[in-house]
C-alpha cells in the first residue's frame, strides 16, 4: 500500500516491433522524466527482476525451436509475474514511474497466435500478475522497411531467437500491435517512432502529459 501522503507512482509500457527504437527511446524519456523531478525506474521484459533475468536467458538463446509456443508463453508468464511482485508493484508503492521496454503486449502480440489466443496470453496474465496493466502503453510505430533496416543496424547477424524470425511474423506482430492500439484507446496510445530520436522523444512525453503531476 502507498504510504499516507505518497502518491503512487504510474507505469508506463514501451511496446513496438524489431527497430522501432524503444530501448534508445525508453533511456531518453527517462531522462526527461528525471528533468522533472520524478524518480524514474526502467526496466524491461523478459527479465527486470532477478528470477525473470535467470527466464530470459533461457527465452531468448538457443534454436528457434528450443521451446514450443506453449512452454514460451508460460515461461513469459511466469518472468512476468516475478517482474511485477518483486521490481515494478514496489516501485509504484514508493511513487516512482516504472518505464518497461516491453510488458504484456508484446506476449500477446508474439505469442499469441497459432497454438495460442489472446484470450490464452489473458488468462495466464490474470493468474501469473491478477491482471495487472500498464498506466499507459506507448506503440512505436515505424514503416515495415525502416525498422527492418534499423533492427539489422542494430543486431547485425546476432538476432535472437525470437527477433530473428522470418518476415511474415514480424508483420503479423505489427498487425496484433495496431489491432490492441485500436481496441484500447484509452491505454494503447500509437506514436511515430520515425525521423529525429529528439523529436520521438518529444511525442512520447506529449503522449504522457496528462498523467504528469
């Protein structure tokens, strides 16, 4: 429970495909957040806390085969889970703003298609972390050939094991993206990830304003 007085700090989701720059731009909010006097905490997914880091290694390393769709959205449920009691519910508690790059969105957007729904990923999130849900979710978005170019900048021949899958994927991950975007307008806010990183950056925090104290 917040302490009398305190005000319980907000948690906002960074969530966008491979080279939307969520990473470069979740450091740059934070700094800006930080300009404002807020105490800013960031993080990301898998991992976060101790126990989701140990699960992340063994998510994204190995062949592209190394877990099947059902095993992978339990061991993302299960980082998750350990993320939101030990790292991100404390956080707010204190009143800081917790930034992730990626939360569940991305579970549902990854793996919730084929073997598993969105209605699957939901219901392992109610079990694993009862529901919980960012403040704000902030969707990078970015043409299919920009933010290819920018994930292979970035990673080069050393993808892992689920950025590396094919093209076809990644653009159904885009579709499961601005589907959620549309279905929760209030939460899922999409923001142009393209051109200057100053000028995303700015966008970003327009996006969080009403939030701000």
């Amino acid at each position: 429970m917040t302490a009398p007085g305190k005000t319980r700090g907000r948690f906002i989701s960074l969530e966008g495909g491979e080279g939307a720059g969520k990473s470069t731009q979740l450091r740059a909010l934070a700094a800006a957040l930080r300009a404002r006097g807020l105490d800013v905490v960031e993080t990301r997914e898998p991992g976060g806390s101790e126990g989701a880091e140990a699960i992340r290694a063994l998510l994204l390393t190995g062949g592209a085969d190394r877990w099947s769709p059902r095993a992978e959205a339990l061991l993302f449920a299960a980082a998750r889970a350990d993320h939101v009691e030990k790292t991100i519910r404390p956080a707010l508690e204190r009143g800081a703003w917790v930034l992730s790059d990626r939360f569940l969105d991305s579970s549902r957007a990854y793996q919730g298609m084929g073997a598993l729904t969105d209605a699957d990923i939901l219901a392992l999130h109610r079990i694993g972390s009862d529901g919980f849900l960012p403040d704000r979710t902030l969707f990078l978005t970015l043409p299919e050939e920009e933010a290819s170019a920018r994930a292979r900048s970035r990673d080069g021949d050393a993808a892992d094991r689920i950025g590396g899958r094919d093209r076809d994927f990644h653009l159904a991950v885009s579709t499961a993206f601005h589907r959620f975007a549309a279905q929760e307008p209030t939460r899922f806010l999409a923001v142009d990830a393209s051109g200057e990183a100053g000028a995303v950056t700015a966008r970003l925090i327009e996006a969080v304003r009403d939030l701000l104290p």
